[in-house]
C-alpha cells in the first residue's frame, strides 16, 4: 500500500493502476475511500487508461491531521502526488466531494487537467443544501457509525436501488464505524465554505457533468447549473441516485470511455 507524503507532512494512501498514455484521476465522494471506485478503475485499466486512486487527507487509510480542512488544500495535495508521480496532464472524474474539488483543480492548474468529468456534484451551496449538509454533521457528531449510516443512507441511494438492494446497502454499515468522524465533518464544513457559482466561465476544459434523476443529495439541477457555466461541458442524466458509479456502473463506465475517447458528443 503506497504513500505519499505532502508538503505539511500528512500520508496521503494512492495506488497507480494500468498503463498508457492517457491518465485518469479519480476523487472521491466525502464518505468514500479508493476501493469505491473498483468497478470503473478495472474498466478503464483494462481499456488501456493509467488510472490514479488516492483517499484525500481525512479519508480512508490516509491521515485524518486534527486540523481545519479546505478544498484549496484537497487542490494542492493532488498537485504535489501529481507532481511526485511525473504526471504532467490527466483527466479527472470526481463524484459528489471531489466533483467539487476537481472543478477547483482545473481552475488552479487549467495547463494540467485534459478533461473533466463531473458525477453527481455541486459547484455552489444554497440554503437547501446547506440543510442537508448539517444533518450529516450533527450525525457524525454522535460519534456513531450507524446513525451516520441512518442520516444518509435514504440521501445516496434511489428509493429503487434501496428497496432492491437493500442487503448490499445494509452491508455497508459497518465500513461507516471506520469514518473518523472529526475529518469528516471538518470536510463537509469545506464544502460548504467554497462557492463556486460565476467562476467557472474560464475554464476551456472539455467536460462531461452527470446527474441522477433521483439524486436527492444533489438533484440534477446542480448539475445543470455547472454545464451552464462551463462553455466546453456537457450533460447526461442517469436513472438512477446520488451514487452513480455504484447504481449504474455499466453506464457511467461506458460514458466515461466514450467521453475519453474523444467523443464529446
């Protein structure tokens, strides 16, 4: 399991997978850790894409410093693995957490980041959001697994895939004792601390922005907002919640590859 070291000392746990040319980037939702992202890394490995995972600092197996967190140091800790790694151009796909933090990524480093690909995100906060964002804090600060689980659970999932897949969600609590819950309510006051709206008109960046029709997190109306700020992005909606890459993976894998492949369409 490899580290990398930041510029402020914290162990950030990354893995390189594949080969080839062409680099692609995965962020992570804020709850995620990189074995979250197994199906579409096996996918584009096998398609001949060099694939880079990392947890951002207060995920996973990475440092969790008792610190205030930002997205402007989530930026930077990329930019020094990157660095470290010798990888001068990639493309990034970020979920929820990081699809906010990639959007930031290519605004700092624009010569950097070839394509985007924006998965159930937000690049601004409203009061709507804001709300359900401080539900989850005030779970994490029970200190409890399970009643984070509770709080989003029913936001991430459609009430499809919840009522059909109900053991594999339930599955999942347990791996919810394992968030260190100070990191992760110090990532979601981060979030909401960065406004992006207006800003993103600059960007030349080729990008593919998707939304859930079910999202409840992040209903497809964030989404449109950022396409219309991007001048070179483009928009898809899946069937389907929050977390796309887990309820339609088959389809959001083809998108990505279709899209890094050069179809833009």
């Amino acid at each position: 399991m490899p580290y990398f070291t930041t510029s402020d000392g914290v162990r950030l746990r990354y893995e390189v997978q594949g080969s080839g040319k062409n680099a692609i980037a995965f962020l992570n939702g804020i709850a995620m850790n990189i074995d979250g992202w197994r199906m579409q890394a096996d996918f584009l490995k096998g398609k001949g894409f060099l694939v880079l995972l990392h947890d951002m600092r207060g995920q996973g197996a990475s440092d969790k410093p008792r610190a205030e967190y930002s997205l402007e140091r989530h930026v930077l800790d990329l930019k020094e693995l990157l660095d470290f790694l010798g990888f001068d151009e990639v493309s990034l796909a970020g979920i929820s957490y990081g699809g906010k933090v990639s959007l930031m990524a290519a605004l700092s480093m624009p010569d950097r980041i070839k394509n985007l690909v924006i998965l159930n995100s937000s690049h601004t906060v409203d009061r709507a959001l804001k709300l359900r964002v401080d539900r989850w804090i005030l779970a994490a600060r029970l200190k409890s697994g399970r009643f984070l689980w509770q709080a989003m659970v029913p936001d991430i999932f459609s009430d499809k895939f919840l009522n059909d897949n109900f053991s594999f969600v339930s599955s999942l609590a347990p791996g919810f004792e394992l968030i260190d819950f100070v990191s992760f309510e110090e990532m979601a006051k981060a979030f909401t601390r960065v406004d992006l709206h207006g800003k993103l008109s600059v960007l030349n960046t080729q990008a593919l922005v998707v939304a859930g029709t079910d999202d409840k997190f992040f209903p497809p109306r964030y989404s449109r907002l950022i396409v219309e700020e991007l001048p070179m992005g483009k928009y898809y909606e899946l069937d389907c919640g929050h977390v796309s890459i887990w309820e339609k993976p088959r389809e959001v894998n083809e998108l990505i590859y279709k899209f890094l492949s050069g179809d833009k369409k």
